[in-house]
C-alpha cells in the first residue's frame, strides 16, 4: 500500500510539473512574463524555511518550491517576454479583484494595507467602499459607491455594489435597478450579477417582478449550475407564484448540487407529483431520483 501510495504521488509530481511547463508555454504565446511564477514560487520555498518544516519530498504530491523554479528559471529567462510588464488596464482589473477578495477573507482594513502604497487608487477606493459596506453603516457605504460610478459609470461591479448596499438598507426595488445597471454593463455576462438582480427583484414582493424574478435566476442559472443560494431563490419565487411543484424542484437541485442526495431524491419525488409526467421539470425530476453517488452502488 505504501509503495503504492508514493508511486501515486510520484505521479502527481510529474503532472504538477508538466502544469508548470505548460504555464510557461501559454505565456509566452500570449506575450506575458513568467516572472511572477519565479516570485511566487520563491515565497512559497521561504514560507516553507521559515516554518522549520522537515519536509520529504517523496511524501508530497507537488515538487518542492526550489526544484519548481530550478526547472522553470531557465525557461522564464529565455523568454523575449521576460520583463514584459502587464497592460495597465489588466493590472487595474488584477488589483480592484484583489481588494474584493481580501476585503471579505481579511476583514475591514485588509485593503488599506494591501494598497497603502497607493491610498487615493480606485482598488483601495472600492476596498474602502466595500469594507464600509460589510462592517459599517448603509448611508456611508452608498455615497463612497456613489463616488466610485461616477469616477467609473460603466464598471458594473460598482453598480453590483450599489445594489448590495441597497438590499442591506431594505430597498430592493432600489437595488434591482442598481443589479440590472450592473447586468446591462457586464461584458462577460456573469450569472452571479443576474442572480443578484433576480434576488432583488423578488425582495420586492410584486407579482410581475417575481416572475421576472424567476427569468433572471435562471439566466444565471444558466452560466453557473452550482450556484447553490441562487436555487433557494428560485424556490422562493416559484412559492410565491404558487408553482409548488417547480419550488419543490428547485430546491431538489439545490440540496444535489451540496452533495445531500437524499433530501434531493426527497424533493424530486415530491416535485415530481406536480409537475406533468414527461415535462422537462419531471425529467429533470427522475435525473436526480436515479443519481447514483460516486462510490455507492
């Protein structure tokens, strides 16, 4: 078993480092450096000094720090596009995802230190704003968002923001307009900002907005399966339509894709009563009836 064990791990070495290769060769086709490969995996090999780690290399399933850039340093080095440095407009777009995450994984000032070298930036402007958001006051938050689209009227994550501080303030009908400002605007389409919008748009309660509702929560359904919150959504907005039996679907679809197939087979069968036999609801229905979890028989 044990000999086992490590020819598997060798395995995955081996693959780790072809991904490494492979990621050298993908920048160079488009024109980027692979220095920050190098930078990466050398804080990774000082973290792992730091730590006082006795690591066997034999035991683990990537190549240890050093040896990654010993394989990638001559490689990173040849290439023309070495000291190449990225479009502004992708270093911008690089920094404002950077704020985002660290503001919701870091807390409240993670932003001001991930930016201090640049306070007045619009990264550390939208970090500000969404940190204010999250841990400070609604009013606050809406006039630095306010700010923000009108320095940037076109980016539709500010718009998103807008409407996120908007739902905090219990002002839906406030916000759909806000999230479909943001949809509109949104070149890539992303099913998470329709979803959104489709969240708002049931908050307010009106009939004709809920159905809309349900439009849009399957737009972005449509682009993102395993958006588990987006399927409690539409359950709730099928009950208000009193279409119980897609409710009941929607929420079988909900419980699959978290991996609790039971309460989903639950769910599909009593879905399935409601829906017509051989619709694609009851189809759909019969799917997750008959799923079999990987490694049951």
């Amino acid at each position: 078993a044990e000999m086992a064990r490590r020819g598997l791990l060798g395995y995955q070495r081996t693959e780790e480092a072809t991904a490494d290769r492979s990621a050298i060769t993908y920048l160079e086709a488009t024109g980027q450096s692979a220095k920050g490969m190098l930078t990466t995996f050398g804080r990774f090999a000082s973290a792992l000094s730091l730590s006082g780690a006795n690591v066997d290399p034999y035991q683990i399933s990537h190549p240890m720090p050093r040896e990654r850039i010993a394989n990638l340093e001559t490689l990173a080095k040849k290439s023309r596009f070495y000291d190449a440095r990225d479009p502004q407009s992708m270093q911008l777009r690089h920094d404002m995802m950077r704020a985002k995450i660290a503001v919701y994984t870091q807390g409240q000032a993670a932003a001001s230190r991930l930016f201090r070298k640049d306070p007045r930036g619009l990264p550390m402007l939208y970090g500000d704003a969404m940190a204010t958001y999250l841990y400070g006051n609604p009013r606050s938050a809406l006039q630095k968002v306010e700010a923000l689209i009108k320095a940037n009227p076109k980016n539709p994550y500010f718009h998103e923001l807008r409407g996120d501080v908007l739902i905090k303030a219990n002002k839906p009908a406030e916000a759909a307009q806000a999230y479909a400002a943001a949809v509109k605007l949104d070149p890539a389409k992303s099913g998470i900002l329709q979803v959104a919008y489709g969240q708002a748009l049931l908050a307010t309660a009106k009939p004709d907005a809920v159905r809309k509702a349900v439009s849009e929560i399957r737009k972005g359904l449509d682009r993102d399966r395993e958006n588990i919150s987006a399927y409690r959504y539409l359950a709730q907005a099928y009950g208000q339509l009193g279409e119980i039996g897609e409710a009941e679907l929607a929420t079988a679809e909900g419980y699959f894709y978290s991996g609790v197939y039971h309460d989903a087979k639950v769910f599909a069968a009593r879905a399935q009563t409601k829906l017509k036999r051989g619709s694609p609801g009851w189809v759909r229905a019969q799917d997750i009836i008959n799923y079999k979890a990987p490694g049951k028989k």
